[in-house]
C-alpha cells in the first residue's frame, strides 16, 4: 500500500472543486491551519486536524511521512502551455534583443522560430526525450506535477510526429504527468513559405489526422498572428483538427489583435493563450464563449516588454483565467511556475489567491483534468506542493528564489530539499 501522512502544516491553502473559478471567483480559496493530509493509494483520503485523523486512522505507525515543518502546502502545479521537446538554443538572439532588436525583427531574420525548427529537425528523438526529461526535472523541482507540452518544431509529418513521440515517451518516463498538443501550426516551413495555404492543407489533410491517432495528442494549437496563420487559415486548421477529436485552442493576440480571441470564442476553443493585445471585445466573446484565458507574463518579461496581458480586465469580464510559463527557447525560457506567479503579482496586479487558482485548478481544468488534480480534497490525486513559509503569500513575498520544499506525485515524495 502507498500511504503517505503529511503532518504539520502551518497552511493549507487550496481552491475547491472540479470547475474553472472566474470574476470574483478566481481568487476563492480554502485556507486551513492544523490540519494533516493523509494520501493512499495516489489518492487525497482524508484531511483534517491530527486528533480527527488518530480517531480514524490511529497512529498510523510505520506509515511514511512528510514533515510539513511549518510551511505551506498548495496543489501541485499545473503548467498548462509549454514547448518543452526543442534542440539547440537561441542566446544569440537574446543577445541581440539586449541590444535592442525585437523577436519580430529576429524571427523576419530568419531566426526565430524556424531557427529552432532546423536544430530540432536535425535531432534524433532520444536527443528531444532526454531534453524533455531535464525539463520536465526542473519543473518538478519547481512543484509543478501536471504540463501540458506541445509539439511546433519540426513543421513536418515525420517532424511533428517525432516531438509527439518524445513527449509520449518523455511522460511514460517522469513523474510529471504529461498531456500533449499538436502544433503544426507553429510556423510556416521553409518549403511552403510561397504556398502558406498548401501548409494549411498539409496540416489539415495530413498531419492532423495522422497525429490525432493513439492518444498522440488532445489539443491542436495554432499560432494566430499577424504575419503567422490568419483567422481563416487558423479556423481551418482548428476546425480539422476538432473532427479528430483534438480540442482547439490558440496562440492568440500576442502582438497585436488578430482576431484571435474572437476565433476562440466562435469556434469554442478551450482557451485562448498570450492575449497581451486582446481587446474588451475579444474578453467579452471569450467570456460569453466560456473559453479560458491563458497569460503567459514570462514572454512579456523575457522579451524585456512594457506590456502584460490585462489580466484584471480578463478577470473583471468573467473569464477564468490560467497562468503558465509558455517554457520554450526563445520567448520565455523558463521552467519556473513560482516565477510566473511573481510576475502576475508585480506586473499584472493579479492576488496571490487568484495566481494559485491560475496555477492550479483553472489550468488543471483547462487540461481537462479538474476532476482529478488542481485541488486538494479528498479523492483527487495526491499531487502537493510543500512551500517554504508559513502562508501562502510567502510564494511573492520571497522572489527570485525557489521556495518549495518537497514535492508529492499520486501520493510519493518524488522531490524533496534536504
Ligand atoms: O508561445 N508565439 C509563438 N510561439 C512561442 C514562441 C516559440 C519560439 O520563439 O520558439 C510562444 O511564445
Ligand atoms: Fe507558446
């Protein structure tokens, strides 16, 4: 049997339930002091103060522990956009930003996306597991248990399907549980970059519908910019992908409105991703729509922008709204989910208690798990985050460093700081 008692919390603060939480909703947690935690079997079986728990369960002698020490004890994260399988690495292009190039100049350059397009084709796909792994280790170190990782480099049949597979087997490997997304519609490849509608047609007639199979994937993506996939060619590639059973959802008004927000909410995509452009309008679609907001202030931060997304606004307009790295080598590279939630606080003026639900229950149900992670409460699986300090607001309070303790996955310890 897995048993596991965690014992002396200071706080135990957690969302509730198995839907997004939105408007005034996103910042209602639960906070409780004195309480255990007692996991079997994966599973959250009960919580409560220790006399409860000794009433029930007894001593529970000889059952492993974890010793709370007095800091605070949240869900395990849920990192909802990440584009973890790549080879090679941009700092050159960070280098030129420092000197004041844009991503958008750079990516016109040749560099940009299609730079890592050519590493990646290049690489084998034990290169892209074992990349992915070390990834997916130090998001574990950083408390995220759950990551959404999306395929977007290779721009190919066999490419595209080569990421998949690492991603597969990336999660059959790690204790991170892993949901994979199709992205062919990342970019447009060097071969098609005269006929942008026959990639469309590739995407759509072949590519989807051979990555749909098997569980290779759950979303389709697609990067809905100006200069990238337009409205109609992203409603095509969504709307096929959807036949095959992929959910929609999209890169959307990052740079500029696109129209994408608009597309989210028209053709009922489960979220819409970046939104640092997105207009009252748009919110309003996306909230009538139910589509979820999914900021990713990292890229604004690491693209050294004055702009982050409106969260207050996506937050005042009714959308539930998801908070993720969006880790990749050239707009945020970054694995770390207590930085995001730093820079929500600074810079997008979101509370503590709406990133937690951000990081955890709406970006679980934006994976379409809500019903069995992003809350701690009896019968959801026991994936916990311990974190230094004696209330929740510590995770802002202490910045720039890595504040968690340990680390539980279905009930194990899989990482703890000495
Ligand atoms: O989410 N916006 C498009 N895609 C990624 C960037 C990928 C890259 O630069 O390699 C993003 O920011
Ligand atoms: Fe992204």
């Amino acid at each position: 049997m897995n048993d596991l008692l965690i014992t002396d919390v200071a706080e135990l603060a957690t969302p509730l339930g198995t839907s997004p939480l939105a408007g005034s909703r996103q910042g209602e947690i639960s906070r409780r002091q004195g309480v255990e935690v007692f996991c079997r079997d994966g599973e959250i079986s009960f919580i409560g103060t220790p006399e409860e728990r000794r009433g029930r369960f007894g001593d529970l002698d000889g059952t492993a522990r974890l010793d709370g020490a007095g800091c605070t004890l949240v869900p395990g994260f849920v990192d909802a956009h990440t584009h973890l399988p790549w080879a090679g690495s941009r700092e050159n292009e960070f280098a030129m930003r420092l000197t004041g190039k844009t991503y958008l100049e750079i990516a016109a350059a040749g560099g940009g996306i299609l730079s890592t397009v050519r590493a990646t084709r290049a690489a084998d796909v034990d290169h892209l597991v074992r990349n992915t792994l070390r990834r997916l280790d130090r998001m574990l170190t950083l408390g995220t248990t759950t990551a959404e990782v999306k395929s977007g480099y290779g721009l190919s049949l066999a490419g595209e399907l080569k990421q998949l597979r690492a991603i597969r087997e990336a999660g059959r490997r790690h204790a991170v549980d892993v949901v994979p997304t199709l992205l062919a519609a990342h970019e447009f490849p060097p071969e098609y970059r005269d006929d942008r509608d026959a990639w469309v047609e590739v995407i759509a007639e072949e590519i989807i519908p051979a990555c749909a199979v098997g569980g290779m994937a759950r979303f389709c993506d697609v990067f809905c910019e100006q200069g990238v996939f337009d409205v109609e060619q992203s409603r095509r590639v969504l709307l096929a992908g959807a036949e095959h059973g992929l959910l929609p959802r999209l890169h959307a008004d990052e740079f500029v409105d696109s129209g994408g927000a608009t597309l989210a909410a028209e053709i009922g995509a489960v979220s819409a991703d970046h939104l640092v452009a997105v207009t009252p309008e748009g919110a309003a679609a996306m909230a009538g729509a139910g589509v979820m907001a999914v900021l990713l202030p990292g890229v604004s931060f690491f693209l050294m922008k004055e702009s982050y997304a409106p969260a207050r606004r996506l937050v005042s307009a009714g959308v539930p709204v998801v908070l993720a790295t969006d880790c990749n080598p050239g707009s945020s590279h970054t694995e770390s989910i207590p930085f995001i939630v730093q820079l929500a606080l600074f810079q997008m003026k979101l509370s503590i208690e709406e990133c937690l639900v951000a990081v955890t229950l709406n970006a679980a149900c934006c994976l379409g798990i809500g019903e069995r992670a992003g809350s701690i409460e009896v019968g959801k699986s026991a994936d916990l985050v311990l974190l230094e300090g004696d209330s929740l607001l510590h995770l802002g309070y202490h910045f720039g460093v890595n504040p968690v303790r340990a680390v539980v996955k279905e009930g194990r310890v899989v990482h703890q700081v000495a």
